[in-house]
C-alpha cells in the first residue's frame, strides 16, 4: 500500500512540473501507437507484407550503415563537393569503406561512384540549399 502511494505522490509531481495531466499525455500516446498500426496494416494491404519486410530489412541496412573511414578522407579530392551513389540503389547513405578505401553500398556491398557537384552550387545544407 505504501509503493502504491509513494507513486501517486511521484505521479503528482510529474503532472505539476509538466502543467499536463498524465492522463492526456497517455491518450497521446496511445493515439500515436495506434495511428501508427493503422497505417502498417494499411500498407500491408495495399502492397503486401512481403515487400514491407523487404523494404523494412533495406531500411534497417540504411540505418546501421557505419563508415570505416575518417569523413575528411572520404571526399576523392580536397574541395571537392559530391555524393557517393550505388549503382543499383542509388543514394543510399553513408558508405562503407574497405580496407583499400573503395566506398562500398551498405545494402548490397557494391562499389559506390563519387558524383561531383560544381564548387558554386554547394551550400551548406542548413541554408537549405539557397
């Protein structure tokens, strides 16, 4: 009984510190959750759920991909501006590096090509581009 109001008391002053009730903040939540399960079996509907397993193991290859490479060694050349792109995926993320230093996809394992962009069109992506 004591554990039970020691939590209430905890639970008060987590609701008086977030000006929020707790009790709108799990309907949130819930709702989220449940939006979220909705669309997933939507999508299964409509594409089956084959191809979101397939697409669901790509995005988690995307998501672990790790460089093996410092980045400042990763451009070909100093000052050169550019992306890594896979021949069969396309931009895919950030490369792997081999031993020898070749990009490599981190889906398929192929070796990635380095497109360059003109030195006048880069800009700082937090400018967004313009």
């Amino acid at each position: 009984m004591r554990i039970l109001k020691d939590l209430t008391g905890k639970l008060s002053v987590v609701e008086t510190s977030l000006g929020l009730r707790l009790e709108s903040v799990a309907i949130f939540l819930v709702s989220i959750a449940a939006m979220a399960l909705m669309v997933t079996f939507i999508y299964w509907g409509l594409f089956g759920f084959g191809h979101w397993k397939n697409e669901m193991t790509v995005a988690g290859k995307i998501m672990v991909a790790a460089a093996t490479a410092p980045v400042a060694s990763a451009p070909p050349a100093a000052g050169q501006a550019g992306q890594y792109v896979c021949s069969v995926h396309g931009a895919v993320g950030l490369s792997r590096f081999n031993a020898a230093g070749v990009p490599l996809c981190p889906v398929c394992g192929k070796a990635m090509q380095f497109r360059c962009s003109p030195a006048a069109s880069a800009s700082p992506a937090a400018w967004a581009g313009g």
